[in-house]
C-alpha cells in the first residue's frame, strides 16, 4: 500500500498555480490596480498631460506623441487580459472560450524606449505612467504563463522517467521494497 502511495507521488504532477492564483484575492487586487491605472493615463492624457504636452520641443512632442499611444495601447491589451480573466473567474466564459480569446491579446510589444531621444523632456508623470503600466505588463504576463501552462509543452520530469525505466527493467516495485 506504501509503494502505491510512494508511485503514485512520483507520477502526479505538480498542483497548477496559475488558475489558483487567477481566483485569489491577490487577482482581485491586480485587476483593481490595472484599472485604476488605465483610468489614471485617460484622467492624465486628456488634461494635465495634453496642457503638459504644449509646452514640449518639437522632439519632446514627437516622443509625447509616441509614447502615449504606445502607453494606451499597451493598457488596452492589459485590460482586455484582465477583463477576459475576470469573465473565467466569475463563470461568464468557458476556459477553452478563453483560451481563444486570450490569442488576440497582445501581452508583449509596445516597448518604450526609456533612454532614446525626447525621454528626459517627457512630464515626469507620463514617465511614471508608462514605467508603472511596463511592471504590470510583466506581472500579467508572467501570471498569463502560469495560468495557461498547458499550452505550453512542458518537459518530462528525466528523474521520474528514470525511475520508472530502472522499476521495469527490474520488474520492482517503486522505492524498492516487495
């Protein structure tokens, strides 16, 4: 009986974190965090950082310009994954609906060049919008990974598999007790 519960433990895979987490307190929090972020850069970009912008060189304007649509663009696909996520959670759409979903959301790309030119005239609130919303793209999408592992190939365990090999080939039973 022992053995069994001994095999057994080599062959279970390990519990999936990534849907856990997604119905965790800690997702309701993200999922808070990254609207209000997304609510933030619109309150900015259609007051302050429009009056902000006025007063930029032609350079700091260009790069304004650029870095604000980069930014609405990279908090838009933030929030259809957030949102996508959330319809999972509360049962509003299927895993596998998802999954099809999720293919049209773009979480890497919109890159901000941080030392190019124009950087260091942007309003120093724009910079911290666009620094904040670059963490929160790469928490979402390390937690993306983890919740849709599946899709990706995972490696076999070699330990495991050569534990099963040396079991048959001495036809014993896992952990070597009869």
């Amino acid at each position: 009986m022992a053995e069994q519960a001994e095999e057994s433990a080599l062959t279970q895979s390990p519990a999936a974190f990534g849907p856990r987490f997604a119905e965790s307190d800690t997702f309701k929090s993200l999922f808070k965090q990254g609207m209000a972020l997304v609510e933030e850069t619109a309150t900015y970009l259609d007051g302050d950082g429009r009056r902000e912008s006025k007063g930029l060189s032609r350079i700091g304007g260009l790069t304004y310009a650029t870095e604000s649509m980069r930014l609405t663009s990279r908090l838009m696909q933030l929030a259809s994954w957030l949102l996508l996520q959330r319809a999972v959670n509360e049962g509003e759409m299927m895993m596998e609906q998802a999954r099809q979903e999720r293919s049209k959301v773009r979480l890497r790309g919109f890159d901000s060049a941080m030392s190019g030119p124009g950087w260091a005239d942007l309003p120093e609130r724009l910079r911290s919008l666009i620094e904040r919303s670059m963490r929160l793209q790469e928490r979402i999408r390390l937690i993306d990974e983890a919740i849709y592992q599946d899709d990706v190939k995972v490696a076999a365990n070699p330990v495991i598999e050569q534990i099963g090999r040396l079991s048959a080939a001495f036809d014993a039973p896992v952990g070597g007790r009869d």
